[in-house]
C-alpha cells in the first residue's frame, strides 16, 4: 500500500538555522513526490516536485530511492518559512496523490 | 493562473441536514477531488473525479457523495450532516491523468461546522 511518513508534527529553529523536512514514503512502483506549503491563511500551494528537479525559495529535495525518502531542505531558514508543509506520493498515470500528515515548521527571529 | 473557487469560506449546519460544497475551476482541468484536512490526520482523499459524470471513491467517502455535471464544477455532499465531519474541506484541481502525476491546484478552503 502506498503510504506517506512525516515522524515531525513540529519543527522549530531560530532565524538562519538549517532545516530538514523528514518524508518517508512507501511504494512498490516508481514514485513521483512533491511538497506543499500551506502559509497562515493561505491556501495550499505547491512547493516543488521531485522530477522538475529545482529549487524554489531556496528549498531543494532530493528523491532518494534507496531510503525511500524526500526530505526537504533549506540550509538557512528565514522567518517567512514558518508554515505547514506537507509531502504527496503520485504514481505515473494516476491522478490522486497521497498526502501526509504535514510539519508545521516555526522559524523564531 | 489556476483559480479555483469554493463557494463558502465558513458554513454552519446542523445534524441531519443535507450540504452542498461548491467547487469551480476555470483552466479546464480534467481531475477535480475533493478532502477533508484535520489537525494531526493532514489530508484525506474524500472522492475524485477524471471527468464528467465519472467519480472515484478516496480514502473516505462514507456519508459524502459527489456530483459533476459540468467539466468546472465538482459538488460535495453530505447527505445527513453528523458533528464528526466538521472540518475543513479542501477543493482541488489537476489538469490530466495521462502522463506524469499533474500539480494539484487548491481552493481557500471552506469550514463546515455541523451542530
């Protein structure tokens, strides 16, 4: 069964401190991840997604099949970052994605 | 840029009324779902459509249905509302099946609230 693990509901880091997102997922087949951002009263957006391969807002995740993992990283985080983020698993030639359970991540100045 | 519009930001009803959710899209999109999001539980797949007049049961369909009878417009329904579907419900958009998994376009989001 296809399945998405985010172990941290919370993450909290000071101004200009690295982050790590942790995404886990599960899936026999070939994956196609991608990560959301909903910012307070905004709706959810599309953050990246692992085949365009890009860095937006200085965030970057790499796929890696071996951990089956999608980590999302920024290596200085800023205070506009505080949001909830969360990972989705897709299939080729699916059309619903599977969601996690999100990580708010709060970036103190 | 995709806009997807959902009819209601809050919504107060009571239990055992019938409740629509609204839903449009303006870019022509062929797949259109429908979730529910909970603090702790994230997004759950309630239904979705591939086109119209097709639908396709989510994770969590029991005491909803959908209707689509136009390619723009995707409606929830709860048949008999229950205090355990207050949520926030999330309306959604992608443009195809074909191909590579589409970015999904969401709405605001609407509150329900049932008492």
């Amino acid at each position: 069964a296809q399945r998405v693990t985010q172990p941290e509901k919370l993450l909290s880091v000071f101004k200009g401190a690295p982050v790590e997102l942790k995404c886990n997922y599960s899936y026999s087949g070939s994956p196609e991840l991608f990560w959301y951002v909903q910012y307070s009263r905004q709706r959810l957006q599309l953050l990246l997604r692992h085949i365009s391969r890009e860095s937006i807002k200085g965030f970057t995740a790499d796929l890696n099949k071996g951990e089956t993992s999608f980590h999302l990283k920024k290596p200085f985080a800023q205070e506009e970052d505080s949001a909830m983020y969360y990972c989705a698993l897709g299939s080729l030639g699916a059309d619903k994605l599977i969601f996690g359970t999100g990580t708010r991540l709060q970036v103190f100045p | 840029d995709v806009k997807v519009t959902q009819s209601s930001r809050y919504l107060v009803k009571r239990t055992g009324e019938k409740v629509f959710l609204e839903c449009v899209q303006d870019m022509d999109h062929e797949n259109m779902f429908w979730y529910r999001q909970d603090p702790g539980l994230g997004l759950r797949l309630i239904y979705f459509s591939y086109d119209v007049k097709m639908k396709e049961k989510g994770d969590i369909p029991e005491g909803y249905s959908v209707s689509r009878e136009k390619k723009e417009r995707f409606s929830l329904i709860l048949e008999s509302a229950s205090t355990n579907q207050t949520s926030m419900y999330l309306c959604a958009s992608s443009l195809t099946r074909r191909g590579p998994n589409q970015p999904q376009h969401f709405g605001d989001g609407t509150r329900l609230s049932i008492l």
